[in-house]
C-alpha cells in the first residue's frame, strides 16, 4: 500500500467514487496546487520512466498479470540501478543512504576513502559523499 497518493488536479483523482476508494484504504491523498505544474513534475517523471522502461517493454495480459512485474522494476531497477540526476547521479538508495549518513554524523575510512556511518554500518561511493 503506497504512503501517499500524489496527483494533479485531474477530474479523475477528484472524483467522488475515486477519492472513496483511496481514502478507504487509508492513503493520504496529496494534489498539487491548481495551476502550478512544476509540483507534479517528479510524479510525471516517474510515470514515463515506468512506461518507458516497464510497461512499453512488455505485453501484459491485464493489470493483475503487469502488477508483480512492474513492483520488480520498481524495486529491483527504479530503486537500486538507476541513477536520478535531481539527486546528484545516485540511486535513490545510495541518496537515502548518505542522507540518514550525514544525520548520523559519518566519519571517513582512510584506507579508501569510503564513508562508513558508525550507526549503521554501511559504506558508501566516493560518488555519495559529496552528500555527507
């Protein structure tokens, strides 16, 4: 179950029957602003790079026979490989990562240079530690 819904000011996401849907399953629902696109930019990127690189690749039968494989994409690929530019050339694992690092006050490892976070035991890229 997703943390929260984010859409844009569509008719569909601000339907009666659809906002119900949502709102029974106890998903907090976010829209952006009317008027201002900018605020949906990362959402609508997010889907073109699932259509793009997940749906388009693949003939699916129905939603129920694309939904496992789309979550592995998400997961596997989206989330472990695939490096976003809006957070520095890092997955968004490697970012949360130095993140949560940089709030736990991460000290170098002088043998190589990597950053290790005393707390959590984990090493880094060189690449993220420009974050830290």
């Amino acid at each position: 179950m997703p943390s929260i819904h984010h859409c844009d000011q569509g008719v569909q996401y601000a339907a009666t029957a659809y906002v119900a849907q949502v709102e029974q399953r106890g998903v907090p629902i976010s829209m952006a602003e009317q008027g201002e696109p900018r605020q949906n930019g990362y959402a609508e990127r997010l889907m073109r790079t699932i259509k793009e690189e997940a749906v388009a690749r693949t003939e699916y039968r129905d939603c129920a026979d694309a939904y496992a494989p789309i979550g592995r994409f998400l997961d596997a690929v989206y989330q472990h490989k695939r490096i976003h530019s809006a957070l520095g050339y890092l997955t968004p694992l490697e970012f949360a990562a130095a993140y949560h690092a940089r709030l736990l006050s991460p000290t170098v490892i002088p043998s190589h240079g990597a950053l290790k976070c005393p707390t959590l035991g984990a090493q880094f890229t060189p690449l993220a530690q420009r974050l830290c």
